[in-house]
C-alpha cells in the first residue's frame, strides 16, 4: 500500500502560481506512475499531469505550457507547478499513485482545494 499526503493548495488570484506537494511512503517501489487528478464541484475526477512508467511526463491539455511537474527521488516527492492559474482551474487536486499488487491498484491521497478567484 502506498500513503499519499498532499499539500500546498489555497486561494490565489487568476493569474498567479501555486505548488503543490505529494508525499509517498509505503510499497512506493512498487509504484508503476505518479499522477495528478482534480475535481470540481458537480465534475468528474480528471487527470491532469503524471509520470509514466518510462519516467516520461504527460500533460492534459489544459494545462500544457502552464503546468509542469516534477518530482524529489530523495524525498520521494512528486511536484505540481501551477502558472497563470484560471478560474476553472479551481478544483480539489489529488495525487494518485498507480501500481500492480495482483492486480492494478490505484491510491490515493486526501486531496488539497485551490481556489482561483478572478
């Protein structure tokens, strides 16, 4: 099992930037991808940015080329770096670890709110 804490959600203006955390601990060395989700109030859950098993990173596109994320092998840290946040944006963000325990498994942390006020 993996434990996914994370943090560095709040209120900023359109615009701005935020930086969100997501700690691992656990079976993380079993972990296949690390990824991003948010929901909003009334949507689905949808991905936003990850890492794939290759190491590579992927992008929603809604936020390609303002978002970026990264991630602290050392601190078993995965990073999302918001710009020019907008309004929609706005969401309950998730981190998610994807792996295979006799069977695909995803878990997930607690989730942080940003808010984008216009």
């Amino acid at each position: 099992q993996v434990q996914l804490v994370e943090s560095g959600g709040g209120l900023v203006q359109a615009g701005g930037s935020l930086r969100l955390s997501c700690a691992a601990s656990g079976s993380i060395f079993s972990i296949n991808a690390m990824r991003w989700f948010r929901q909003a109030p009334g949507k689905q859950r949808e991905f936003v940015a990850g890492f794939t098993s290759d190491g590579s990173a992927k992008y929603a596109d809604s936020g390609k080329g303002r978002f970026t994320i990264s991630r602290d092998n050392a601190k078993n840290t995965v990073y999302l770096q918001m710009n020019s946040l907008k309004p929609e944006d706005a969401a309950v963000y998730y981190c998610n670890a994807h792996y295979y325990d006799y069977g695909w498994i995803d878990d997930w942390g607690q989730g942080t709110q940003v808010t984008v006020s216009s």
